[in-house]
C-alpha cells in the first residue's frame, strides 16, 4: 500500500507534461508539480504541529490563520490547472499569490510581528527560488525576468515595507536600520539565486547531452536493424544459392551415375573383347595399351567426381 502511494504521488510530478511542449518548459512544469505536492505535505505538518491553533471556532481563527489551508487548496488548484493543460495559468497564479498570502497580508494583520524581520526576507529570497524553478528563462524570459526583477525590488525594500505595517504610534525594530540588514539580505538573494541558476543550467545541459545520446543510440538502432534486415536477405539470398549448388551437384551426381558411366562401361566392355581378339599388329597392341591407359584414367577421374559429390552433397 504505500509503495503504490508513493506511486501515485510521483504519477502526479508528470501532470500537464506533453510532448508539444518544448523540453524546458516541460521541466518547469515538472517541478511546479514538485512545488504543489511538497508544500501541502509541509503545512499539513505545520498543522499537525500547531493543531491547538486550528481547533477552535471558525469565527475565532484569524485570517492569517487560514492562510496555510488557503495555500494548501491553492497547491491543489494549480495541480489541477497543470491537469487540464492551463500550465501557465497555474504557475503565475502561484507565484503571484505566495508573497501577498505570506508575507504582505499577515504584515498587514499583524503589524509586523518581531519574527517577520527574519521571515520576511527569506521568504522573498525563497520565492526568488521557486520563480527560477517554474519559468524557463529561454523559452519564458518575459515572465522569468519580470518576476525575478518585481522580487529583487521588493527584497530591496524590505526595510521600508517592514516598517510601514508596523504597529501605529511605535517604531520598528532598529534591526531594520542596520546598514547589514540590507546587505546581507542582498547577499544570500545573490547566492542563493545563482546557486540555483548555475546549477539548473548544468542539469539542462546533463539533460541535453543525454538527449543526444538517446538520439545517437536511436540511429544507431536503427541502423542495426537495417543492418539485419539486410543480413536476413543475404542470408536468405546465400541459402537459396547453396539450395542451386547443391541441386546442381545433385545433377552432377546423376550424370555420373547415369549418363556418364554408362557410355564408359560401354566402352571398357569393348576394349575387354578387342583385348581377348588374336593376331595384334604391333600398331594395334600399341593402341590398345594407350586405350587402356585412357580408360583408366577416366575411370579414375569418374571415381574422383563421385568423391566430390559425395562430400558436397
């Protein structure tokens, strides 16, 4: 049972995949879905963490409250947007949403609570992430770098939007006036982003070269077996050629046995009665041993005929 859950989860990373779609965009897809799966699964366990939180009366529960279940249906929306072909509709609608439910409205709910000077700038920094993870910045560079510069900006600025959602009549937490506080928040958004950009194009480059090895194997398949159609016609043309050979030997056969060894037993016949025949002139005597020679040696070449028949067939 949970080896087919697990299946089932994994079927759901190919969701929205299709082979029109150029190869880029398809891995972006691919880990979007990755995005919409893992993150249900986080905030379940937030949930499951801060149960006590989420027992209480609907009418109780604040609004940045219900923003994990929000986040969590909007993970399934987008799923389901990548299942019905909407691929592009579901990962702006994602990306555009995550800061505003994260991080601006509870900012505004909560008037920034202390832990948001930590939380909201790595929180960009992690959406900075998740732009370069579903948008190809080849086949996508308008919505890539609209998103990744809109992101940048608001990193840029988070001192002041912190310090605009503070509680009224106070001041901000001085942190925010570090000059450190921007810098090292520069820092890791350029470290993190390039990490990540680095390392996806190395992958889309270990991923092209396998391509055009599986398409080098392809070709090399093919040809393969053309090569063995081409063998099974030799092999069919050789076949029939020693099929011929061998009938022709067959013939060879029957001549000798029949044709040929007939007229030579004809003849040796008549050399034994010209041979018992008295009163030879020494011409006759001579010719009769050279007939006798010649008939000797075809009979010799007649057995040596056989022998190769014999072998061949």
């Amino acid at each position: 049972m949970p080896k087919k859950m697990f299946r089932w989860i994994f079927d759901l990373n190919k969701l929205g995949i299709s082979t029109d779609v150029a190869e880029d965009i398809t891995r972006k897809i691919a880990f979007s879905n990755v995005v919409f799966i893992s993150l249900p699964i986080v905030y379940f366990f937030f949930m499951a963490i801060d149960y006590e939180s989420f027992l209480q009366p609907i009418y109780l529960l604040r609004f940045d409250q219900l923003i994990v279940p929000i986040v969590i249906l909007i993970c399934f929306l987008c799923l389901f947007l990548n299942k019905w072909g909407f691929t592009t509709i579901s990962r702006v609608l994602f990306i555009v949403q995550w800061p505003f439910l994260l991080h601006i409205i509870p900012l505004l709910l909560l008037e920034t609570p202390i832990d948001y000077y930590v939380a909201f700038p790595m929180g960009i920094v992690f959406h900075s992430v998740l732009i370069q993870l579903m948008f190809s910045h080849r086949k996508e560079a308008w919505i890539f770098w609209s998103f990744l510069a809109f992101n940048f900006v608001t990193l840029f600025f988070s001192a002041d939007i912190l310090a605009f959602f503070v509680v009224p009549g106070t001041d901000p937490n001085e942190i925010i006036y570090d000059k450190y506080f921007l810098l090292d928040n520069v820092l890791y958004w350029l470290l993190f982003n390039l990490v990540v950009f680095y390392t996806l194009i190395v992958i889309e480059d270990y991923i092209k070269k396998i391509n055009n090895s599986k398409i080098v194997i392809e070709s090399q398949k093919e040809e393969l077996n053309r090569l063995n159609k081409d063998l099974g016609k030799m092999v069919s043309e050789r076949t029939l050629k020693l099929a011929e050979q061998n009938e022709k030997l067959r013939g060879y056969a029957f001549y000798n046995a029949h044709l040929l060894r007939a007229p030579f037993c004809r003849i040796q016949g008549l050399f034994q009665l010209l041979n018992m025949t008295e009163n030879h002139t020494e011409n006759d005597k001579e010719v009769i041993v050279r007939l006798e020679d010649s008939i000797q040696e075809l009979e010799l070449v007649l057995k040596q005929i056989r022998h190769i028949v014999d072998e061949e067939v």
